[in-house]
DNA sequence: GTCATATACTTCAAATTATGAACTATTCAA
DNA sequence: TTGAATAGTTCATAATTTGAAGTATATGAC
C-alpha cells in the first residue's frame, strides 16, 4: 500500500536504518545456512570460513566475539568430523593453531561459494552495489576489530 | 604485521567481505546490547524497536525472520515488563496487535538512540559513509523483506 | 634459577534460548 | 454449514552459550 514498511523505514534514522537491514541481513543469511546440506551448526560454519588460514583460538575467539569456551566447543565439532586439527602453536606452546585438513579446505571452499550466492540472492544488490556495500562493511569489520580485540592479538 | 586480517580479508570476495562485515558489526551490537541498562534479552530489544507503531506478531515473525511461538514468548515478556500490551486487531479477530505502552515507548526511544549511537561507535564510519551504508542495507532489507515475508503481510 | 603472576585453552554444569508439534479460536470459500 | 486455512498459544525438548574452576605454559621480578 502507500505507507508500507520500507516506507516508513525510510523516516527512521541512518543508523536504525542500517542496523535493520544488518539485523535482516543477518537473520536471513542464518536461515538460509540452514538449508545447506551439511551437518554443521552456524558458528561451525562461521568458523571454517574464517580459518582461511591456521589461526589461534584466541583470535578466533576475539574475531567472533565470543568466549574461550565457545570456541573449544565448535572446534571439537570441527575436529570430530575430520575438518581440522589441532597444532600446537610453535610460537607459545599454550597456544593451538586450528588447521583445516583437506576435506576442512574443500568444505570451506564450498561454504564460501555458497555464502557468496546467497549474499547475492538475499540483497539483490548489483555488482557495483555489492562492491560498495563489502567496502563499508570492511571498514566497518576493520574497525570493529581494531577497537575490540585484545593487544597483540592479530596474527 | 604485515599480513593482517584486513589485508587477508581484501583477498576474499566483495560477498564474503560483506558478510563478515555483516557479522562482525552484528556480533558487536548484540554484545553492546548487553551493556545498555535493561531487563530486556536481545529479541525483546529488537521486538521494541521494530514496534514504531502497532504491528501483527505474524508480520513481526516474517520481520525478524522466526517462528510463532518465539514471538509469543518474546511479546509476553514484554506485556509483562508493562512495555506493550495485546489488542485484537478489528480487522482479523485471530489476530493481535502489539501495541507500545506509553513506558514501551519511552523504552523504545532510549534504545533507538542508544542503537544509533552504538552503531556509530562500532562501524566507524563518518556522516555520508553511515548514510551510503543505510542506503544499502534499506536496499537489503526491502528486498529479503520482499522476497521472505509472505502475500498481505505488508501492514 | 625460582617464584608469582599472567595467558591459552579446557571442562563441565547451569542457564538461557529457540524450536516444532499439537492445540484453540477465528476466518474464508464452497 | 461445513471443511480447510490462518493467527496465535502452549509446552516439552533440544540446542546453544556461558562462566567458574582447572591444567599447562610463558613471562618478569628478584
């Protein structure tokens, strides 16, 4: 009709405005996850597409922003079904370095493309759109971290 | 060093850029969320602000993208905090309309602007940036909003 | 060297949260 | 009037998350 959601959404401010489409964003990206045929929960996939390369549970857990516990947990899932294992971090032997396996990587690759589509499908932006909204959401991720994840955490 | 999250992350495509980004600032608001001064759990807070005027529990499901009985629980604990109340919709007597109470709105503005006011803390992002950004995630949200809520549930 | 303190991760029990199936009340269409 | 569909509720269960206490390693002060 002619005072229909996005209407009125458009009188709320920027920034609620930004925060609902987050929150959209978000929540459909969940549910779409769901229908990816595969036995892992969503912080199991968020993690396996963040472990583009070995990381410490500390980073992760820094990255994610969540608690150490949550982390052991979705990396025992992880390593129970093969996708990665632990190596002791050279560097500080308190440490572990999570490391996909083969099948950790081929996963990954698959969730990555997957993910990829359903951005695409889910925003109906374009190309260009989808390059401007990745670069403010890198900015905005760049910040994020950088405010929020402990000193010297970064590897 | 170097080699950084944000220089790794540039590798990635602009999709799963974005989505990170996506998670990173939602991750980082709902963390920020549980700062704020409240009662409330994340789903009520979110519940509130979605409530700028009377709204369906069914269209505020397809809103926030979940299931009838979360909506139930979460609007009870809102009914019981005082913040709302439940009036039958005159067009539909199956249906209830959540409706703020003057406290729920008073409610409701403090977490709007305290929202507004996270998200300009965490993103970063200067005055035309946060504006480009809403455009965008208004863009998002119009169109998973479109695509994801069902016929006539436009009120 | 060694002692005290800090850090990295784990364990586990408890709390919170989310879900789906079965139910009531109302509407709609034939 | 009747049968099917819809709006929301209830409730038991499942999944998720957390925080506190524990182990092992590292770091810095003496």
């Amino acid at each position: 009709m002619s005072d229909d959601i996005s209407t009125r959404l458009g009188r709320l401010s920027p920034e609620i405005q930004a925060i609902m489409g987050v929150y959209a964003l978000y929540w459909k990206l969940e549910e779409a996850f769901d229908c990816v045929e595969t036995d892992l929960s969503h912080l199991e996939c968020h993690m396996l597409i963040k472990l583009d390369q070995p990381k410490r549970m500390g980073v992760l857990a820094a990255d994610m922003l969540t608690v150490p516990s949550t982390i052991t947990a979705t990396a025992d899932g992880l390593e129970k079904a093969g996708l990665l294992i632990r190596e002791r971090d050279p560097e500080d032997r308190r440490a572990w370095l999570l490391v996909l396996t083969e099948q950790g990587q081929e996963m990954r690759n698959m969730l990555v493309s997957v993910a990829g589509d359903l951005f695409h499908r889910a925003s109906g932006l374009d190309a260009e759109e989808t390059a401007q909204f990745a670069r403010l959401a890198r900015k905005i991720r760049d910040n994020i971290l950088k405010t929020g994840i402990p000193e010297g955490l970064t590897k």
